[in-house]
C-alpha cells in the first residue's frame, strides 16, 4: 500500500510539473501586461514600461524562455511566485485568500458530501415513492436555480429576519468583524458569518452527490451479489447496507477527488454575494489584470488540490475495492 | 384446477411428509405491456435426499418459481398460492421472517458465479456471513474451522489461505464451488440450483456436479435443479417436471420423462437436442413457432399453436396436469394424452422429420474438393505489460500458438475446447484480414499479405464472411432488415435493381417472409434474427463462413431450426464453414471435422467420426466424457473422466506438454515417459488408423 502510493505521488509531481509549466506558456502568449500601461492616460514613457515589466519578470521583450526559467529559479530556490503587474508578490495574496477560501468551502463540501450521499442511498432504497420523488424534486429545483439568485434570496430572507427581531443574527458580508479575544464569541461571529454562504454553497453542492449517489447505489442494488446475500440470510436492507453500498460508493469517491480543485476556485459567484476575498474572486481579477504570474499561482494551488484529492480518491478506491489493492 | 391429490408424483412408500409442498403456486408481474402471468399453476411436494429437476425454455417460468419459494421475487410481483416448508406458509411471511429461512433451512446456488459474491469482501468474510447470521454465538475459532472444511469439502486446495482471498482471484468454476459452500453452510434442508453450471466449460461442470451431490449427501438436503440443459437433468434429478408457458406439462420420473413422454412439448424438446454419442443418423426437428407471449395469452392450450397434433378442443380449453391413465406417477397436461398412450405414439409418429438437402459435393472425396481457407503455423501474443506511465512488458500471453488447419469446400471444420483456448482468438485472426504476427493464411490458394490492392481486399471480403453469437447486437437496431441486407451489396457495387432481385432471394432462402424487410430487428425473434445475420452473410455468395457460436444465445426448440438451415444451406450452396462452439453435441451434429484446442494449441485433428469415436488425445477423452448425455440410463452407468485443477494461465510457458499437470495418463506413464511429456513439446502428427487423424500427445 505505501509503495502504491509512493509510486502515485511520484506520477503526480511530475504530472503537476508539466501541467503549471504549460499554463505558464499558455498565460504568457495569451496575457498582455503591457496594455495595462499603454491604456493609462497620460502613457508612460516606453522605457518605465519596460523597466516596470521587467521587475515583474513579465516583459513580452524578453523571450519567454528566459523568463520562465527565471520564474522557476525564483520558485525553487527562494519559494517565490513572482510579482503581479503592479509589484505585489502575488504568492502572500494567494496564501491569504486560500485561509478564507478554505473556511469558507471545507464546511459546505463535507456537509455536501455526508447530506447528497445519504439522499442518495435514502432515495435509491425508497425507489419511486413519494420520498424518492419528492425529495428528487427538491434537489432538480436546486440543480436549475443559478448560484446567485439563491445566494440573493437568502440574503433577503435573513436581512428581513434581522429587521423583524430588531437584532443581527446573521451577517451577510465578509467572514469575521469581532476583534476580541474571547475565543467563544470569535466563534460565535464566525458561525454567524459562515452560516449564510455555507447554506448556498451547500443547497448547490449536494445535488450532484444526491442525484449520482443514487444511480450507483441503483445499479448496484439489483446485482447478483445482492440476491447472493440475501439468499445467505441477510434482510433487504442489510443486503443493501453491507453489500451494495460499498461497492456504489467505489465511483462516488472518484467524483469528489476532482471535484475538489473547482470547489476552491468555483465558489466565485457565492463569494462575490457574501463579500468575501476568496480565491474565485481573485481569480478572476488577476484574468482581468493580465497577471500572468498570479493565474499560474492560483492554477499551481487548483492543480495541487486536484492532484491530492485524486490521490485521495485512490487510496479510498484502493481501501473500499480490494481489487485495486491487489493488482 | 388441479387437486393436491394428483400432485404426489413419486411419494416415497414409508409415508415420509415432504420438507416442502406446493399449491397452485401463481406469479404475476406487472409490466408496461400488461400483466405477465410469469407463473400459472405450480404444484409439487419434494421429499429429504431426492432431487426434483425443472427444464423448460426461456420464459417457462421456472426461475421465477424458484425465486418465490425464496422470497426474492421484485417487488413488483404479485404471488398466489401456497407454499409450505414443513407445513409452515411461506408466502405470508415478510422479507425478515424469511430471512430467517434463507440460508438456513433453505439455500440457493445461482446461475453466473463471476457475478454472485460480491467483489470487495474476501471469501473468508462471506462464508463467516452466511455462518453468524444464523448463528451468532459461533466463536471465531469455529467460524474459521467451519469455512475450512466447507472449502474442503467443496474441493478447493489450500482452504486456509484461500480464505483471506478475494472473488476475482478464483476462476469460475471456483466460486461457483464457494457459492456451494455458502449454500451448505448451515446444513439447508433444501438447496435450490438455478441453471448452476451454465455458465462454466463442460470439464468445470462435471467436476461442479459432482460437489452438488457430494453436498446433498453430506446434508441428506432436497435439491431443486432448475436447467435447460436435458443432458445435466438426466444425470442429477429424480424426478422431473416440464415446464411451459408458466405451467407444468408433464411430471414424472427421469426415466419416464426421457422414454416415455407423452406430452408432445416433451417429445419436442427431447427431438429437438443433438446427441453427442450418437453419430448423426437424421435431421434435427425444431419445434415450429416460437414461445408464447405471456402478457396477452389466448385462451386454449399454451402450446397449441406449435403442437403438430392440436385439434379445435386444444384451441377452447387449457388442460390440466392429471394423471395418465396406465402410467404409474406420470402426469401430463394434454387433451390428446390418451390417444397418444394408446396408439403408443412416439416422437417421430408425431413429428414430421424433414428431408436434408443433397449436399453439391456429395460423393467427391475431401481431397478433390478445393482448399477455401489454409493456416499455417499461425501465432498471436498479447503483451503483459505493468506500471504506470511507461508501460514495460512483463510477458506474453500465447493465445494462438502454432495452429495449422484447412477448410475445404462444402465442408464444416469445428474449432472446439474451454474457454480461454484460443478458438475464438484464431476465428478473430483470420476475420482480421491481414498478415498475421507469425505464420501464414491463405484463403482460396491467395496468401493475406501485408499490403493488398483494394480489389484484393474486396475479393476477399465477398469470399468470407462472418455470423456471430449475439444476433441482437450483431444486427444495427435503427436499420431496417432491407438495408441490413444491402450494406454489403453496395460494397460489391450491385444496381439497384440487382439489390432488390438478391434480397427477395436471400429472404426466402432463410425462410423468412420477404414483405418483412421493411422491419426493424427488434420485431424478430432470436432465431429469426439469426436467420436475417446468415442472410446477410451469405449475401455476397462467399466461399468461407466464419461461425463463432452461432447457436448458443438460442433456446434448444429454435436452436434446431437454425441448425437445420445452415445444413441446408452449405449443400445448397457450397460453402465451407469454420465453427466455433463450446457445446459438443452441436458440433458433432453438424461437423465434419473437429480440431480440438487446448491452451492456444490444436491436440486433436480429425473426422468427426474419429474424434468422436476413437479419439486419441488425453484431453479430448476427458472434454468428451464430461459432456452430459440426455439419457438416464447412460449418465447412471457412464464413467466420467473428471480432470483436475483448472486450465493453467496462457501467459505460463511451457517447455513440454501444456497439459502434463492435468492429464490422467501422465500418472501412469514412467518416469522416462513423464519426463518426455515435461521436456519435449509434441507435436501434432497422424496416429491412429486415419491419415487425418492427428493428435499431439508422444504416448497416445
């Protein structure tokens, strides 16, 4: 088992070499700092320009070999990211946001997990009955309704719970304000705070484990090693709980692994709602502000939770299916 | 309906009570086409030691009667009648006053055993299930020694290791044996058998069959034998019942029911199977029509519109299984019964047996007819390969090794052996029309080289043609049959006009209705969609036919049908066939050479007569003894050659005999012989009396 995952993680940083350097190639010809200059009103002087690029390490002047082997050097040998365009590090801005970006999503993803795969096997057992349907309804119902406009809802419903008790239950902006000590209020305030985006993040989160969840278990159910089961001896739902289950949540894992990377960077939407600087936001900023080294950084990050969910992925795939073990 | 009374087939003299008694036994199933009346009227008692078989076709209802004893049926069934075990209703209990049964008390061994244990838990934690959900004060010591002598007593070697081991490191004919073991865990009063050893090669179902006597001794169990298979029921069950439609047609004992039956569905299922001891002496006669649709039954016998005997009472009412007048314990379900008990009327009084076709070649020796296809020394590896991103070969696989043959004109060459011997591979190499890896193959004297012309190409597509074993997804659902049978016209560049004229031809050469061909495939049946496969192979007139198990998605009732036409249309036609089937009675029905392959190798050439007859060949000893013959008496007196072990993997290579480790002979061989067979690879050469008789054994 150690050799199998040593052998996975060997696979992976080599795969996540080539992945961050290709994005590196791919920002650098489709990115263009220098029009951040050349649009200011009045123009600066071409050679401030050049000099400007030129700290950043983002010159279209310096062939891009040179600049991503300078880039790379700066990586291995002193962990540096690189500037964005104004000369801000961009490796401290991600780190920052990543802190945000996980209390914000760490919550919502595990409560996806546990609610969509319980749906998913309490419906898959109740196949076509008025719980099946209805709470299938349910979950269609989210599975349309754009993030924003339930993220809007919410934030009028509990604006308007707030008038009507007089007091702040809920905050619909940021992820902390209360600056004391007292480590009971500091969590207080958070859950206040975290309660409203993890809610949205949630209700559209789960549908897709709910829905799946519920083909596999669906799939497995009427296997033959089922019948086998209950021939022994075993109830229905015994059959069901220890035989199908296990094997329908084999392709389950697999699909949180890579989903994983998306949560982190996806939530844009839900960010932007509740005010909060997480890595969507910034994300798409760093797009907008041609900061060829901030996208890399955050499609490095997206690539490391892609790769460490997938390894994830296998180890749990390796423990549920002795299969994979063996071979 | 039938009264309990007429349903004591073979009560036993001491007054013994039946472990199980069922009444009336009645299955719906709601479906979108209507009420499919699955199970209509069963009745039987089934006495401790004794074993009751159930044969029928697809669609007879004897799996579902089976089910429902075991209370597994979906939930969309709806269940009549009356079944008691040990005078305790079944039927009433709930899913968890039936499990308390289930594996207990009664038992069921299924049908595919690659699919019944479930794949994440170990053998050891599926036997330990079966043993604590009905005992749970077991201690682990004896939970363990409990799964060891079961495996033990199942034949599986190294029983404490293969515990900790999971399904898919077993063969199938070795977790059909841990399915036996978990059956028997608990020492069942019952044990239910659902088509047990379809699913497995004839050497593994004869060593199958054999634990599952070996079981019901141990446990004194009744058995239930649900098969299509006449020759496996003959050699297992006492008694017997016919099913059709949903109902029993006949019952009595094994013997009865194979030489007295007098049901004429009876007497046409038994017509209708190819004997394997038998030389091919007439035609098959297939039962006409097709099974009944249960959803909208008409009122009447079910089995009227085949029977040739049916008269206007047989189309009013449906008869009841009752007893036959004269005959001790027979029951049968006929309006005609007595008429046929007193004429004593017989298969071929009722059955019209048809007349072959003269074959165009008949009467030119093999040697004058022309070659169609030649093999030389034809090989084909697959590479073993490991690791992740730079994929090293670790081995090869020999699927084909070294396999010479020849097809001649007007004649059908089979390719016979278990699966995982490379018959399928070899048909596979030579459809792929090119050079293979390593030998030669020549098809009407013209060697397939590495480049050919595009004429060459075509030439050689319209001389040999292939039908294959799934008539359903071999044929495109969204074509309709005229433009199924055109494709390979257009490719020869036929008129329009030439199109129309070969399809209407190619439609009544198969027997099917020609106004048909604006039809979708899904409106046919199984044979008919055969039939439309054979037409569009033969097309394009090919010289060659390459058959890969033709017949074996087929009930045995349709099944013959097939047989018949293809028979008819090689002496119609000319065409060579090369066949692969892993059903030997097929084979020796229809073949007139047989080459017999073992681990990628042919071990056996020759006639059907001497394969069949003489063979020479350890192996083929042992395949032939192992096919079940749908005879009573013989199975009773027959001596099986059972092998042991199981066929070694094709990546193993072998410096001397690949069957060595598994042949009979090779223990009584001395040791300068043996170490022959281990050190020198034989090789395939004439023995025996024939000049094309050729085994490859150094002591045969």
């Amino acid at each position: 088992m150690i050799k199998y995952i040593i052998r996975r993680l060997v696979n992976y940083v080599i795969m996540l070499f080539v992945a961050i350097s290709m994005t590196y190639f791919l920002a650098s010809a489709f990115m263009d700092p220098r029009s951040n200059y050349m649009s200011r009103n009045p123009r600066p002087p071409e050679a401030s320009i050049d000099r400007s690029l030129d700290l950043a390490n983002i010159n279209d002047k310096t062939p891009v070999l040179v600049r991503y082997f300078n880039w790379l050097k700066g990586i291995v040998t002193e962990w540096n990211w690189g500037l964005s365009p104004d000369q801000e590090p961009v490796a401290p801005a991600v780190a920052s946001r990543i802190s945000s970006s996980v209390q914000l999503v760490a919550i919502s993803t595990v409560l996806s997990i546990i609610i969509g795969v319980s749906l998913g096997v309490y419906t898959a057992i109740r196949q076509y009955k008025w719980q099946d349907r209805a709470l299938n309804a349910v979950s269609t119902l989210f599975l349309v309704t754009p993030a924003a406009v339930l993220g809007l809802l919410i934030v009028l419903g509990t604006i308007a719970i707030n008038n009507a008790t007089g007091t702040r239950i809920f905050y619909v902006t940021g992820l902390h304000s209360y600056e004391g000590g007292n480590i009971g209020l500091a969590i207080l305030d958070f859950l206040q705070h975290i309660i409203l985006p993890t809610i949205v993040l949630v209700c559209i989160g789960y549908v897709n484990y709910h829905l799946t969840q519920r083909t596999y278990l669906l799939d497995t159910m009427n296997a033959d090693y089922v019948r086998t089961a209950r021939a022994k001896g075993l109830t229905l739902n015994q059959a069901i709980r220890k035989h199908a289950l296990r094997t329908s949540l084999i392709p389950t894992t697999t699909n949180i692994a890579f989903s994983i990377a998306s949560i982190f960077t996806g939530a844009v939407i839900t960010e932007t709602v509740f005010a909060i600087n997480g890595l969507g936001r910034y994300f798409v900023t760093t797009i907008q502000d041609n900061d060829i080294n901030g996208a890399v950084c955050i499609a490095a990050f997206s690539g490391v939770c892609t790769l460490a969910g997938a390894l994830l992925a296998d180890i749990l795939a390796a423990w549920l299916d002795p299969r994979i073990r063996l071979n | 309906m039938t009264e309990p009374m007429n349903t004591v087939a073979a009560a036993p003299a001491n007054g013994e009570q039946p472990v199980l008694e069922v009444r009336d036994l009645r299955v719906n199933f709601a479906s979108e086409a209507g009420t499919v009346r699955a199970v209509r009227g069963v009745n039987f008692d089934l006495y401790r030691g004794k074993t009751l078989g159930i044969v029928g076709e697809s669609g007879s209802g004897k799996s579902v009667t089976s089910m429902a004893i075991m209370g597994l049926l979906d939930k969309n069934a709806h269940v009549e009648g009356s079944i008691k075990f040990r005078g305790d209703e079944l039927l009433t209990k709930n899913d968890k006053e039936m499990s308390v049964l289930r594996g207990d008390r009664i038992a069921m061994v299924f049908q595919d055993p690659l699919s019944a244990l479930t794949p994440v838990f170990s053998i050891g934690e599926q036997l330990k299930e079966a043993l604590v959900i009905h005992n749970p004060k077991m201690t682990e010591e004896q939970i363990v020694s409990r799964s060891i002598e079961l495996l033990k007593l199942v034949g599986i070697p190294n029983a404490e290791e293969r515990l900790k081991s999971y399904p898919h490191q077993f063969s199938g004919g070795m977790r059909q044996r841990v399915v036996i073991a978990m059956a028997i865990a608990n020492n069942p009063d019952i044990i239910i058998c659902d088509e047990p050893t379809t699913a497995l090669d004839v050497t593994i179902q004869a060593q199958v069959l054999e634990v599952l006597q070996r079981a019901q001794q141990e446990t004194g169990a009744a058995v239930i034998f649900i098969t299509h298979d006449l020759g496996v029921i003959a050699g297992i069950a006492d008694d017997i019942i016919v099913m059709y439609a949903g109902r029993p047609v006949e019952k009595a004992d094994v013997d009865t029911v194979f030489h007295k039956p007098v049901m004429p569905y009876t007497m046409g299922l038994l017509g209708a199977v190819p004997r394997p001891d038998r030389e091919k002496s007439s035609r098959l006669v297939p039962i006409p029509g097709a099974p009944m649709n249960l959803v909208n039954m008409p009122k009447g016998c079910p089995f009227a519109p085949r029977c040739p005997l049916a008269t206007d009472i047989c189309r009013q009412g449906e008869p009841d299984l009752l007893p036959v007048e004269g005959r001790e314990g027979q029951l049968a379900a006929c309006h005609r019964v007595k008429e046929i008990v007193d004429q004593n009327l017989t298969f071929s009084d009722i059955y019209t047996v048809g007349e072959s076709v003269k074959s165009k070649f008949d009467g030119i020796p093999r040697e004058q007819r022309q070659t169609v296809l030649d093999v030389k020394h034809l090989k084909k590896t697959f590479p073993l390969t490991a690791g992740g991103f730079l994929r090293r070969k670790i081995g090869e696989v020999h699927a084909v090794d070294d396999v010479t043959l020849d097809v001649r004109e007007g004649e059908t060459v089979a390719l016979v052996g278990e699966s995982g011997s490379g018959k399928s591979t070899t048909l596979l190499e030579i459809m792929e029309f090119r050079q293979p890896e390593s030998g030669e193959i020549s098809v009407l004297g013209k060697p397939i080289a590495k480049r050919m012309s595009r004429e060459d190409k075509r030439e050689l597509h319209s001389n040999v043609q292939y039908i294959f074993q799934d008539p359903m997804s071999s044929l495109d659902p969204r074509l309709p049959i005229y433009d199924i049978l055109a494709e390979p016209l257009k490719v020869q560049g036929l008129s329009k006009q030439e199109i129309n004229d070969r399809i209407r031809d190619l439609m009544a050469l198969v027997e099917l209705n020609p106004d048909q061909v604006d039809r979708f495939p899904t409106q046919f049946s199984g044979g008919q969609r055969q039939r439309i496969a054979i037409a569009r192979a033969l097309a394009v007139n090919p010289k060659l036919v390459l058959l890969d198990e033709p017949v074996s998605a087929l009930d045995v009732s349709i099944q013959a049908g097939v047989i018949n036409l293809l028979e008819d249309l090689q002496n119609k036609l000319g065409v060579a066939y090369l066949f692969v089937a892993h059903n030997l009675s097929v084979i020796r029905h229809i073949s007139n050479r047989i080459a017999v392959m073992y681990l990628g190798r042919i071990v056996e050439l020759g006639s059907n007569h001497d394969v069949f007859e003489e063979p020479l060949h350890p192996y083929t000893k042992a395949l032939l003894s192992a096919v079940p013959v749908p005879d009573p008496q013989i199975e009773r007196t027959r001596q099986r050659i059972v092998l042991e072990g199981e066929l070694p993997s094709p990546s193993e290579s072998f410096s001397g005999c690949p069957f060595a480790g598994r042949c009979p002979m090779f223990s009584t061989l001395t040791k300068d012989q043996q170490a022959r067979c281990l050190g020198e690879s034989p090789e395939l050469v004439a023995k025996g009396g024939a000049a094309d008789h050729m085994a490859a054994c150094h002591f045969a």
